[in-house]
C-alpha cells in the first residue's frame, strides 16, 4: 500500500507541475483508473490522515474520497463507514489551520457519508452527535462552524439527487436550529487579540449563518424580534469592516428574500445603512456602495406599498437610491443594481394610480424626474468613445447592458410623468441652440431615450416638435462629404431609431425628403449603423408614399440603389432597403415611369448575372479573385429580384396593371434564369440557393405568368438535383411549384415525373439508415416537406397514380425518423403522419359513399407492406437522447395507424390491412429492440400494454374525425392521452440506459 500511495503522490505531482502534457495526460489517465478501485478507500484515508502534510495531494484525496462517498458510499459495510467517519473527523481537526478549501471537501465528504449511509436510524441526530464532541476545543470548533455551513448545503443536494428515496432532512435539520444559533452566538462573542484570525473567524460565522438562513433557520421567529436578535446585531456590525461586508450584505440581502415581514422592520434601520453609504461616497469605497444599493433595492422591492405611503425612512431610501443610481462609477453595476427596484416602484405607483393620494403623486413626480435626468447622465458614453473617430466603435459591453436594462425604467417613468413632462425634458437645456457647439453625447443619449418611449408617446398622441429631430439630420447630412465615423455612428443609429420609431408623424410634418434620404443612405455606408438605417428607411417608405413619389425623390431612391453595389450590406439590410423602394415603385400610379424605374433598379442584378453567365467558365474558373466576385455579385442580384418580386405585388387597389409590369421584368428575368439553369455554373451552391429563392418568390408574387413554362421549370429544377444532388434547394423550389399549381390535373403526369425523378436520386434512395439521414438532414427535411405537399395539393387520381413512389418515399421517412438530428426526423415524421391522415380520410369516405376508390387501395396497401418498418422505426425512435421531442409526433403516428387499421376490419380491405396486422408489427419491434435497452421480460408486458391502450386511442381517433366539433383532432380521447403518457414514461425511464 505504500508503494501504491507513493505512486499516487508521484502522479498528483506530475499532473499539476509537469511541463511535458503527455505526461500530464498520462497521469490523469492513471489518476483516473486508480479512482475506480477499491483500494482508493484506504489510500485516500491514509493520505488525509498522516503526519505528513502536502496540500495538493491532500486536497486531491479529499476530492477524490468524497466523489467516491458520493457514488459509492451507500455500498460501505456498517463497520468501514464507523471507521471512515473517525477518520474524516481526525483529518478535520488536523487541517484546521490548513487553506480553508480542503477543510471544506473534508466537511461535504464527512456529511455526505453519514447523510447517505441507511444504516442509521436517524443520520443527522448521529452527525450532531458528533460535531457535539469536538466542541469546546479551538480547532473542534473551527470543524464544527465548517461542517455547519456545508451541512444545509449536502441535505439540499441529498433530497434533490435521491429521487427514489427522496428523503427530507430539512425538518430534522431545523430542528437542531437553536443549538446552531446558540453556537454561533457564542462563536461570535468570542475576542481575540489577533485581528487578522478574528476577522476570518467572522467571516467564517456569517458563512455558516447564511448558510442556515437559506435552509431556513428563521422562518418561525417573529420579524420584530428577529431585528433584535443578537446575531443580526453581529450582522449590522460586520456592515461596517471591510473584511466582513460582503458576506454581511448576503445575509441581509437572504433575510429579506426569504421572510415576508423583515423589510417593514429593516426600513428603520435605512438611517444606520445610509450613514455608511454616505462614508463610503466619501471614500470612494464601490464594493461598499454596491453591495448597500443592492441591499436598499432588495427591501425596496420587497415592500412597495410601504415605500409609496412615503413615510420619512421611506423617502430616505429613496434619496439613497437615487444617489447610487448619480454616483460616477467607472462602469454600470451600482446605477444597475438599482434598476428592478425603480421599475418595482414606479410599475405600483402607475398600476395603483387611481387610489393613490395626490400628495403621495406630487412627492413622487419630482423623484422619477431627477431619476431620469440621472438616468440620461450615467447612459451616456465616456469620453474614450466620445473622442474615438478612427474607427467604428460601439458602445462599452458595461454601457451596452445598462441601457438594455433601463429600457422597462424609462417607459414607466414616461407613463408616470406623462410623455408631455418627458419630452419637455428630453427637449430642454438649449442644446439645439445653434449659438452653441452641439454636446453630440448628450444628444445621442436623449435620441436614445426619445426612441424607447415611442409607444408610450404614440399612444397618448402627445405630439412634439418634429422640427428639432429634422434640425439634427440637416446638421449632419449638410456637411460636404459627410460620413458618420467613430462616435457618429452611434449618434447617427440613436437618430435613426428615433425617426423610424416616430415614421408615421415624420411622413406627414415633411414635404421634402432630400435631407432624410441622405441622411439614410450615409448610415447604411457604416456597418454600426447600416441595420438602423435600413430599418428606419423601411418605415419610413412604408409611411410616406405620397412624399416619395415626387420625382426627386424617386431620383434619390434611384441613386441609393446604385449606391448598394459599393457597399455591401448585410443581406437582411439589404432586403430592407430593396423592398421599401420595390413597394415606393409598385405604388407608382403611372405605368411607363413604373415600369422604367423598375427595370433601371433591377439592371445592376441582371447585369451581374448576364456578366457571370456570358464569361467564359473555365477561365473564369482559374482566377479564383475575380470569379468569386463574379459569383457573390451574381447571387445578390438573384437575391434582390427575389425581394422585388415579393414586393411589388403589395400595391393599391388602383394599380389594375400591376400585371404589366410583372411581365415586363419576367421577360427580362427569365432568359436570364434559364441560361442559369443550363450553365454549369449551377454546381455552386451559393449561386443555386439564390436562384432557387428568386424563383420561389416570382412564382408565389406571378405565378399564373409562369403556367406555360412548368414543364421547363420542373425539368430544369429535377435535372439539376440529378446533376448536384447536395443542392436540396431544387426540391424546395419544386415544392413551392406543387404548392402553387398541384390542384391542376392536366399537369398531373408532370409532377408525377418530378417526384419520380427526386425519389430515384440516388441520394435519395441511399437514405437506409440513421447515420446516413444525420449526414444530410437538409435534404430529408427538403425531401420529406415536398412528398407531403404532394399528397396535400394533388388530385386524388395523380396520388393513386403515384402509389409505388408513394411506398418508396414512406419507407425512406421511416428510417428517417430515427436520425439523431431533430429537424429531419420530425420533419420524417410530419411526412408519414400527413399520408396516414389522408389513408384515413379517404378509408372514410369510401365507406361512406360505398364506392370503389383507387387511392384508398394505394393507401392501404402501402401501408399493409410499409408497416412492420414504420412501426420498428417509430418505437425505436423513442430511444435515445433527443427521443423525448419525438414523443407527441411517434403517439400521433401510432394513433392512426391504429385507427386506420382497425376501420380496416369494416371495410373490404381487411384482409390486406387489420388490427391483427398492427398487433403483429408492434411486438416484433419491442423484440428486436436490442436487448441493453430493456429490462428482463420488459418487451412482452410492453407489447400488451401497448396495443391495448392503442386500441382505446385508435378508436378515439376515428371518432375525432366523425365528429362535429371543430376542436384540434390529435391526441383526442382518453386513449390518445393515456398513450402519448405511456411513451412520456417509457422514454423516461429509459433515458439513463440509452445514454449509457
């Protein structure tokens, strides 16, 4: 055992000091077998209590000895758990004087130990029985306040973690409460001449009292005359030295959470917190003023209704609140920390407004103001970003959260001092004089808060002085070259978010919109401010058709868009700026200028697809620069026909010819388009997607223009997968198409010979197994959305014509729906309940019209040779990590599949399709479950279990969908309920098995 403990030891040290990593490795690898044996017990104890003292290796047999308690400590005989408690307690009081980290693993390993061991009869009466022993003693009691303060802490995490026993020592603990205040009492009484060992002593009391506090310790005792307990005295005096302060304001801040009627007795000791919150401003000392503003916040919150009566200590809490929130902190965490308390406050004050008294009103207005005027003070920048011009520099993290947070604040304070009071505040202190340099700081904060209260401003139709917003835009925009850098783009995004917030009064007030539109278009040349501008361009277009149908703003819409080439926005921006011209334009009551201004912003993405298609390929190939310019030119131009086609459509009622202008940019798209789809450019999937997209939205915004060219469309998009079978954006484009056109029984064959063609890619039929799905998952979500569509949009006589492609693609999405990946095995599982819905509808009205149909033979007979997979896949779907978001979708499809089977048994295809079918298919796949997964003789008892409650549901189901009642048909009934529990229940208890 020697040899072995010296080993250890050898490995410990390699492990933290050796330069060489694999050696590092090597020995945690040793480390980390040698945990698993049984002789870990006894070296771990023999390290810990021998004469010999190295931290590290004593630290690491600490750690290690109570994850084996942990684990394993339930397994201990009686008599080695006696004499691995006697142990631990020897190693506490030889370690008392030791870092206070391994004192502490000694402490959980020792309560966990006997806290887990069930061969005693009552576990804590034996733990305090124990700890009585080492008082009395210096290093006994500093064992006992460490085994006090982890203590609450092991019986929290042992009723969390022992679900099956779920033992509560909560009570038992708490019954021991007097003891422990009582020790602590006299702990804290104690005196000693070295300060520094008092101190720790202290800090190690309020430890182990907040430690107790949580558990609870005080729940019976009385508000009142808790607030003269001794120990709180003990708290209030830790307030005031350094050392002990933040554990201090723990405690309080843990008393006031925790006990209902303790911030209406702490309120009168606001004067004593404030007297050190006023020390501590003129020491300069923040992790004083933090920790005191956090503890004024908390008994704010906490009592409200006490604050808003306005009572003297009440409106000193407030004042030293509203100190906190003017301090001049280098960051934001003491305004902060404030935050909840003042939305608390102003949320009751506005919510109780009707009985609350007038004077309460008038003391109260004038604190939220001096809040907001502090508010605007501590959200603007520092002057490191004030004076930043270089670059584009955004707002400090710190500043950045600060105003996310004091968003709520600000539309409460604008609701309690009406928008009128807060704009006239946002408005004053002549900064808009022009005799004046414009504070550029100040203005952008109060742009900030102007845009924040904007719903609040609308809705009480409290107009202002657009003028002054406008001033600020000629300001910038009327600069020879401007362009907003460094702090300017954050004031120019501030001006933004103002002007499309307040869009609808700005369309209105302006008759000229040359100012805005420049100012607009220098913002999107910047990244930190392009999304605002884009966005407020949008709003703004949205709002002032009238306005911007005058020819020179038509001019200045003109020249943003060639301005879009050089650059570069993001797409989303993009899309935005794009849109908000197509819809200016396809509002254009004149129908030559809409035509020509239509194609003169659509030239550059037809000239950059012309330029990638005309070149030569191969060359073009070989100069990767150029060509991949060529390509992102190509795709954005792709891109923006698809925007523009999505929204050129959205015009008024008078534009009857709206047509006419479609046709005149699909004649000029489309050439284009198809010299795409024959290029070999297509094998680009960038280049492919964006296409593909185009096509999708001209065919949802004109799609009867496109009726005559299905057959090449379709031919194009099924060839191309053929030829790049990674490009699932054909099969989505297709979808798009069958969506559109499906009801359409003369092009029947056509989408037939689609679906051929995609089932048959041997991408497609390579779909076999799990791993596979996971390898392309966009493609099986593509695949499977389309075939559903198809079942959904087609005539019933192209469905049964399309019956052996049916069976292949339902097989597919079968295996499918146990891929790992989650999109692609719901969206497999969407697929096969959508065909057992229909089977059902069409199984319906057979019997109900009594008539042969062809479709209803297709149906049953896909799923008389399909079942047996389906079923296997779907149950073993419920195995695994991700198996419990399949458990709605894997009830669903079993639920009609049972009701589709046992309506069979009515019907003439009984002897293709029948309840015994079902029966047969489920319990061959509980036996082919591997047998890990389930417990012995689990699969029979499973099987009946099972198919009796599927019964009930598949009866229900049926019954939904004869039904009057319009309420959602899945899962009606008590059998669809009791079977989508049972598979809540199985995936549950097999979570930790398939994990394993």
């Amino acid at each position: 055992m020697e040899l072995l403990q010296n080993q250890v030891a050898q490995a410990v040290h390699v492990l933290n000091h050796d330069t060489e990593s694999c050696n590092r490795v090597s020995a945690n690898q040793w480390l980390v077998q040698f945990q698993q044996t049984h002789a870990a017990w006894e070296i771990t104890t023999s390290i810990l209590t021998d004469f010999y003292f190295d931290f590290e290796l004593d630290f690491f047999a600490a750690q290690l000895l109570k994850r084996k308690i942990q684990n394993e400590g339930h397994c201990l005989p009686l008599e080695a758990k006696e004499s691995l408690v006697n142990a631990l307690l020897l190693a506490a009081k030889r370690f008392t004087l030791a870092p206070s980290q391994l004192l502490t693993q000694i402490c959980l390993a020792l309560s966990t130990l006997i806290l887990g061991a069930t061969d005693y009869y009552n576990p804590i009466q034996k733990l305090f029985y124990s700890l009585h022993n080492l008082q009395g003693q210096d290093d006994g009691n500093v064992v006992v306040l460490e085994m006090l303060t982890v203590l609450p802490e092991v019986v929290e995490d042992e009723y969390k973690n022992k679900s099956a026993q779920r033992i509560d020592f909560g009570p038992e603990l708490l019954s021991h409460t007097s003891a422990v205040l009582k020790f602590l009492l006299q702990q804290s009484e104690e005196t000693s001449d070295n300060a520094v060992q008092l101190h720790e002593r202290n800090r190690k009391i309020l430890r182990c009292l907040l430690s107790w506090v949580r558990a609870g310790c005080f729940s019976d005792v009385v508000p009142v005359s808790l607030l003269d307990h001794p120990l709180l005295n003990f708290v209030f005096n830790a307030l005031q030295v350094s050392s002990t302060f933040d554990l201090a304001i723990e405690v309080l801040i843990e008393l006031v959470g925790r006990h209902e009627g303790l911030p209406q007795v702490l309120i009168c000791k606001v004067g004593f917190l404030k007297e050190v919150l006023l020390r501590a401003f003129s020491a300069g000392d923040e992790k004083v003023i933090s920790g005191i503003a956090c503890l004024m916040s908390e008994i704010g919150q906490a009592a409200p209704s006490l604050i808003i009566e306005a009572h003297s200590e009440a409106l000193m809490l407030v004042d030293a609140l509203l100190s906190c929130v003017s301090y001049p902190s280098q960051d934001w965490e003491i305004a902060d920390s404030t935050l909840q308390f003042w939305c608390c406050l102003a949320s009751n004050i506005v919510r109780m407004d009707i009985g609350i008294t007038e004077s309460s009103k008038n003391v109260f207005s004038p604190v939220f103001s001096a809040l907001f005027d502090a508010l605007l003070m501590r959200s603007q920048v520092d002057d490191s970003t004030y004076t930043c011009d270089t670059a584009s520099r955004d707002l400090p993290d710190g500043l950045a959260q600060f105003r996310l947070n004091v968003v709520e604040l600000l539309v409460d304070i604008c609701q309690l001092l009406t928008s009128a009071v807060f704009l006239q505040k946002i408005f004053s202190g002549g900064w808009l004089s022009s005799n004046l340099q414009i504070p550029w700081t100040e203005v952008e904060t109060r742009m900030f808060a102007l845009s924040v209260v904007a719903d609040v401003v609308l809705h009480e139709g409290q107009t202002f002085d657009l003028s002054m917003v406008l001033h600020l835009v000629t300001l910038l925009c009327d600069r020879e070259s401007y362009e907003p850098k460094g702090f300017m783009c954050i004031v120019h995004r501030s001006l933004a978010d103002v002007i499309g917030s307040y869009s609808k009064w700005m369309s209105s007030y302006i008759t000229d919109a040359r100012s805005l539109l420049l100012f607009f278009a220098a913002g999107m040349s910047e990244p930190l401010c392009s999304h605002a501008c884009a966005t407020a361009f949008r709003k703004f277009c949205e709002d002032a058709t009238a306005v911007l149908h005058k020819s020179s703003s038509l001019e200045m819409l003109m020249w943003i868009t060639e301005g879009l080439e050089k650059r570069h926005l993001p797409l989303e921006d993009e899309e935005e700026v794009i849109s908000s011209i197509s819809l200016i334009l396809g509002f254009l009551p004149n129908l030559e200028l809409r035509n020509n201004l239509l194609l003169k912003l659509l030239a550059p993405s037809f000239g950059s697809i012309g330029k990638l298609i005309e070149g030569d390929y191969a060359h073009s190939r070989q100069l990767a620069g150029p060509y991949t310019h060529l390509v992102n030119s190509a795709a954005r131009g792709f891109f923006r026909i698809g925007t523009i086609f999505s929204n050129i459509v959205a015009s008024p009622s008078t534009c009857h010819d709206i047509d006419n202008s479609l046709i005149t940019i699909l004649g000029n798209f489309w050439p284009l388009l198809e010299k795409f789809f024959q290029s070999k450019h297509i094998e680009n999937t960038s280049l492919s997607m964006s296409a593909c997209r185009a096509l999708s939205q001209t065919i949802k915004s004109a799609g009867h223009h496109f009726v005559t060219l299905l057959p090449k469309v379709l031919d194009y998009l099924s060839t191309n997968f053929t030829s790049f079978q990674t490009h699932e954006c054909y099969i989505k484009t297709a979808s798009v198409i069958i969506e559109e056109f499906g009801n359409k029984e003369e092009y029947g064959p056509l989408f037939i010979s689609t679906l051929e063609r995609f089932t048959n890619a041997s991408s497609i039929m390579a779909l076999n197994s799990s791993y596979v799905c996971d390898q392309e998952p966009d493609l099986v979500e593509a695949y499977c959305s389309f075939t559903s569509i198809f079942l959904h949009n087609s005539p019933k006589e192209v469905v049964a014509s399309s019956g052996p492609l049916l069976e292949v693609s339902f097989q597919k999405a079968a295996i499918c729906c146990t891929a790992m990946h989650r999109g692609a095995a719901l969206a497999a599982m969407s697929y096969m309940s959508c065909f057992l819905e229909l089977s059902l509808s069409w199984l319906l009205e057979s019997v109900t019209r009594n008539s042969e149909s062809l479709v209803t033979s297709m149906a049953v007979n896909v799923i008389s040779r399909s079942g047996e997979g389906l079923v296997s896949n779907v149950v073993y779907a419920l195995l695994g990590v991700s198996a419990m978001s399949r458990v709605h979708k894997s009830a669903t499809i079993l639920q009609q599949l049972a009701a589709v089977c046992s309506f069979s048994e009515k019907t003439k295809w009984k002897s293709i399709l029948c309840w015994n079918s079902l029966h047969g298919w489920l319990h061959a796949a509980v036996r082919s479950l591997p047998g890990e997964y389930l417990r012995q003789g689990e699969a029979e008892c499973l099987a009946g279990v099972w198919i009796k409650v599927l019964g009930d549901a598949g009866i229900d189901y049926v019954e939904s969908r004869t039904s009057a009642s319009d309420e959602h048909k899945h899962m009606r009934g008590k059998g669809g309920r009791m079977l989508k529990s049972l598979f809540r229940e199985f995936v549950d208890s097999h979570r930790n098995i398939a994990a394993c």
